[in-house]
C-alpha cells in the first residue's frame, strides 16, 4: 500500500504518468489507476466485509429452523456462537474497510491538489493568463473532494454489488418469485431515479460554476483590499460578493431540491420493496412453501438489500457530480506549457550586451540601466521580453463555466466553441515560443538557451509579485543559500530595516498570508530584497518603488547601484530619485528606444523624456540629502 500523502510525479519530471485528459471518462479513469494497488485492496477488504452481512440472516435462518423449531437447544447455542464469531469478523472487517476507503478518499482528494500544484509549476505564469484563478482553486479543492467521493462510493458499490448478486442467488434458490423480486427491485430504483439525476447535475453545475465566481471575487477583493479601502469601494465589492453568495445558495437550495427527490424515490421504493417481500414471505409460509426460519431470513436479506439500493443512487448522485469535476479538471490539467527544447541548446554568455529586436533597446552589461516610457505596459512587456515571459497582452482568459441560460445542445455548443477558443489560444502561444525570441545575450537569442537557464540567469520582480506565509528568512531566502552577511546587505539596500523590526524574532519572524500586517511600501521592499539576494546576472526590476515615500526611495536609489556593482541591471520606472543614478537612461516612445543617455542629459535635450519625467512632479519639495545609516 502505497504512503500518505501521494507521491505526484506529473508535468515536473520527464517521463512520470500524467494524467490521462482526453476526457472526463478517461480522467476517471486515471484517478482509478493513480490509486494503484490500494484500490483493489480496498475492493477486496469491502468483499470481505460484506460476507458477515450476507450470512448473518441465513444463520438466523437457520438457527430458528434447526435449533428454535426443532426444540435443540445445542444446535441453537452453536448457531449463536456461529453468530456472534460472524458478527465480530465483521467489526473487524469494517474497521479495516473504513480505514482504506477513507485512505483513497485523502489520495484521490489530496493527489489533485499536488496535481493542480505541480502543473501551475510547470505552466508558470502561462497557466494565470488562460485560465481564471478561481477555477483552479475549486479543482485543486472541491473537484478534489468529489473524487475522492467518487473513490469512496466506487468501492462501496462494487462490493454491494456482488453482495446484492450473491443474495438474489440464495434467494432464487429457495423462492423463484421473491429471489425475481430481489432482482428486478434495483434496476427498478435506478429506473425510475434517472430521470431526477439530469436536472440534478444541472443545478450542481450551476452551483459549481457560480462558487468558481464566487471565490475569484473573493481572490480580488483580498488582493486589493487595501486598494478598495482607500477609494471607499468596500461597500460595493462586498454587495456584489454577498449578491453573488446569495446566487450560490439559491443555486445549492435547487440541486438539494433534486437531491432530495432523488434520495426520496430511494426511500421509498426500498420500502416499497421490503413490504412486498414480507407480504409474499408471509403468503408462501402460509402455504408451506417456506420455513419461519427461511421467511426471517428473507426479511433479514430484504432489509439488508436496503443498503445497496441506497448506495446504487449514492453512487449515480456522486458520478454526476464527478463528471462535471472531472470536466473542469481536464480543461486545466490539459494544458501544455509553449516552451520547447532547443534541438540544439546554446549557452547564455555572463556579463554580455543585451539587444532585444522589438524595441532596439541595448543594455549594457554590468551597468545600471533604467527604462522610461510614457506608457507603463511598454517598459512591462519589455521586461516580460527580457525575462522570455509571455506578455499578458498576447492570451486571454477563457472559463469553462458555461451560461446559466445554456442547456443541452446550446450548452455542448458553447462548451466545444470555449474548448477550441483554449486550443487556439494554446496554438498562439506556441507559435510565438517556437520562433526565435527576439532577445539576444551576447548574440545568442533566448530561445536558443534552455529556459531553465535563462531563468537561472535573468530574474524579473514584477509590479505585484506574491509573499507567502512563513518566516522573513523563507520569504527572502527560501532555498536557506545566503549568509547573514548577504542577507543584511540586501535588507540594507533595500531600506527594509523598519520590516526586519517590525517582526518579533527577526530573520525568524513570521509574516502572514501575503504580507498582511504590512504596509504596501514594506511589501514592496520586501519583494526587492528577496530580488536583491538571489543576486542573478541580470535583474529587472519593474517599478520597484513605486508604493514607497520619497525619502525611503531616495535612499534605495542611492544604495542600489553600488549593491549591483558589476551586475547587470534594468529599473522600469519614471522616478526622477532613481533616474538621478542611473548609468544610463533610455526613452521608450510607442514602445520603441528613441533616446538614450545620463538623466540630466535628458533633461536638458529631450522634450519628449521631460514630457515624461517631469510630468507630475511640478510643486513637489526638494528633499534634503540623505545619509547613509551606520550598521
């Protein structure tokens, strides 16, 4: 029996079983066979544990016939003995099947999350530029619960199953026409139950789909909370989050409508059924056709049969509810990164001239370059270049959530139109990450380097990088490589002093879920220190300051050239604290290097670079010079 949690080899390393997304069916079936041996050892302890239950009432039946009737009280205490060693085994048997099927249960459930994990790692930043954020996190959780549900009920019923067959089989063997009522009983109640499944699924997809909504408002309203704070927009996001709840329960209130009509037609045909078999019992016992014993062992069986046929619609209802999860499943995990191998892969020269084609930027090497523009999206899709990312402008979105309005054949419609919108948007970005990339290190475009290497090489701080939960020393430096001599230096550089005490414990203090209890400009810094450790080749830093007061940047921008000395970094920003000590400055106009020089050259001969600097500025103090702090 394999250990817990799962062992997930998937998307990160080269030739692990992935799973099997061609369709829901065969995703199913995948997660059948990811759980290896122990779903057959769970099927095999759920036989066992059904034989108590299917020869507890022949005992009794026999028990009445050869000891009660007969008058022997030997033969009774055997049969009682008999009993009660059955009864024991079958605690025994069921404490071992609960423990297995709760077991696949947390694999299947927990095994989707390291799968949705694993392929995020594998997809990066591609995975948020096709799909919502909050599909993924109801995959990895509450697609995850239902099929380790799935798992669960499979096993249940299987085992049922043969326990259901072996009975009718006793049965027929004493009484044709109650071992045919046993018979057809089950296939009756799945009958007359199916028509209710449809609508149910349909109502649980509506649920499903309005909680994928319900939980991306959710993703950015805790992301931009203090955003909406400070415009007074807590009011309105959070109406529309309670209106969007709302939806969720009144659609959760419809499926459990179904539910409920489902689970009541269960109930009573299995009523229905152990009265028939007692009014037939009971006329073939007056007819003497069957012992008392055998007529208490029917009834014994017709009760115990209410179990299966109650797990038969447990599983129908679990089935729907796994298909439409498996659905949602395959729609992420289908998804294949662009990049390729190189056939043929080049080295990325150190310390080399950088040029990317698009723009007819330059970037010297070991020098501290800035980039200003008058649109932000240019110096961020020319950071996205330089990294060799995708720039968010090139894809869109595309749910799988379909129209609440769309049922049947305009549903299927729609869902094959978003799945080939995905595989052409799939197509795109493969077109782009085959051809070469346009930037070139030392003459060698990015596309020819494997992209593990450039990633080695070339790190991007982005405008809204993620901090986790965790001690200040894992946000920094999560592989624990830095000395505390390096790690000082960078909290230095980065004006970070006031986080480090902030934090009781220091280096060993805890942040919270995304950096909440600071402030966004010690958020900020945070992200620039932990860019500033890992001290790559190249950094490119996009807006790094952008969220500190004027004295804090000044003193990051007096530190930051001497911290990169011989390092080569590019600063996307139009701050005139940080313009002021930069190697060299270059003007992007409609994405495009026009100018380049020293800051105050700038100044002085562009029109179009002051247009762009100075804009905003007008009025603003004069700072004092800053010292240097002593440490």
């Amino acid at each position: 029996m394999r250990d817990f949690p799962p062992v997930i080899r998937a998307y990160t390393e080269r030739g692990a079983d992935e799973p099997d997304t061609r369709s829901p069916l065969r995703f199913l079936w995948w997660m059948v066979r990811a759980n290896g041996v122990l779903f057959w050892v769970g099927l095999l302890v759920a036989l066992i544990w059904m034989v108590p239950q299917t020869v507890g009432p022949w005992i009794v039946g026999r028990a009445i016939d050869t000891g009660i009737v007969a008058g022997d009280s030997a033969k009774t205490m055997q049969w009682i003995l008999l009993l009660a060693v059955v009864t024991v085994f079958g605690a025994a048997s069921g404490i071992a099947f609960h423990t297995v099927i709760v077991r696949e249960w947390l694999i299947a459930l927990y095994g989707t999350t390291k799968l949705v994990t694993r392929k995020a790692l594998q997809l990066g930043h591609v995975l948020t530029r096709r799909t919502p954020t909050g599909e993924v996190l109801s995959v990895s959780g509450s697609d995850g619960d239902q099929f380790g549900a799935l798992m669960e009920v499979t096993t249940r019923a299987l085992s049922q199953l043969a326990a259901y067959l072996v009975v009718a089989g006793i049965v027929l063997t004493t009484s044709v026409r109650m071992g045919l009522l046993v018979l057809i009983s089950a296939p009756l109640l799945v009958l007359l139950g199916a028509p209710l499944l449809r609508p149910m699924q349909r109502w649980q997809g509506v649920e499903r789909a309005r909680n994928s909504e319900l939980t991306s408002m959710a993703t950015d309203i805790v992301g931009g909370l203090r955003i909406l704070r400070g415009i007074g927009g807590e009011q309105t996001f959070g109406g529309n989050y309670d209106t969007q709840s709302q939806r969720v329960r009144e659609s959760g209130v419809a499926a459990g409508r179904w539910l409920a009509a489902v689970e009541s037609v269960g109930v009573l045909l299995s009523g229905s059924f152990v009265v028939a078999l007692m009014w037939l019992g009971t006329r073939e016992v007056a007819q003497g056709e069957l012992t008392v014993g055998e007529l208490v062992s029917f009834l014994g069986y017709g009760l115990f049969l209410i179990q299966p046929m109650r797990t038969f619609v447990e599983f129908a209802q679990k089935w729907t509810r796994s298909i439409v999860s498996a659905r949602k499943a395959v729609a992420v995990l289908s998804q294949r990164p662009p990049w390729v191998h190189p056939a043929e892969p080049a080295s990325l020269p150190s310390h080399a001239r950088i040029v990317d084609g698009a723009s007819g930027a330059t970037i010297e090497p070991g020098r501290l370059t800035m980039v200003v523009s008058a649109v932000p999206d240019d110096c961020a899709a020319l950071a996205d270049r330089l990294g060799r990312y995708l720039h968010s402008e090139e894809g869109a979105l595309v749910s799988d959530e379909i129209p609440e309005d769309l049922k049947g054949g305009a549903a299927r419609r729609e869902r094959s139109a978003r799945a080939r919108a995905r595989e052409e948007q799939a197509r795109r970005d493969d077109e782009r990450a085959r051809q070469p990339w346009g930037v070139t290190v030392g003459g060698v475009d990015l596309a020819s380097v494997e992209l593990d290497e450039v990633r080695a090489a070339i790190l991007v701080s982005d405008t809204s990088p993620q901090i986790f939960a965790g001690t200040l020393r894992d946000a920094v430096d999560p592989l624990h490589r830095l000395s505390r001599e390096h790690a000082e230096r960078a909290l230095h550089t980065a004006a970070a002093e006031d986080v480090f005490d902030a934090l009781p414990g220091g280096w060993q203090g805890e942040l919270e879920e995304r950096g909440r209890g600071l402030s966004g400009g010690q958020r900020q810094r945070l992200v620039l220190m932990r860019a500033l450790a890992a001290d790559p080749e190249v950094l490119v830093l996009v807006e790094p300051t952008s969220a500190v007061d004027a004295h804090t940047e000044a003193r990051i921008a007096e530190r930051l050239g001497a911290h990169r000395a011989g390092r080569t970094t590019v600063v996307m920003t139009a701050s005139p604290l940080l313009l002021h000590h930069a190697d060299e400055v270059i003007l992007l106009e409609d994405g495009v290097a026009t100018t380049r020089g020293r800051h105050a050259d700038l100044l002085a001969s562009s029109a179009a670079y002051r247009s762009v600097v100075v804009r905003g500025t007008e009025g603003t103090p004069t700072l004092a010079p800053v010292r240097e702090e002593a440490r």
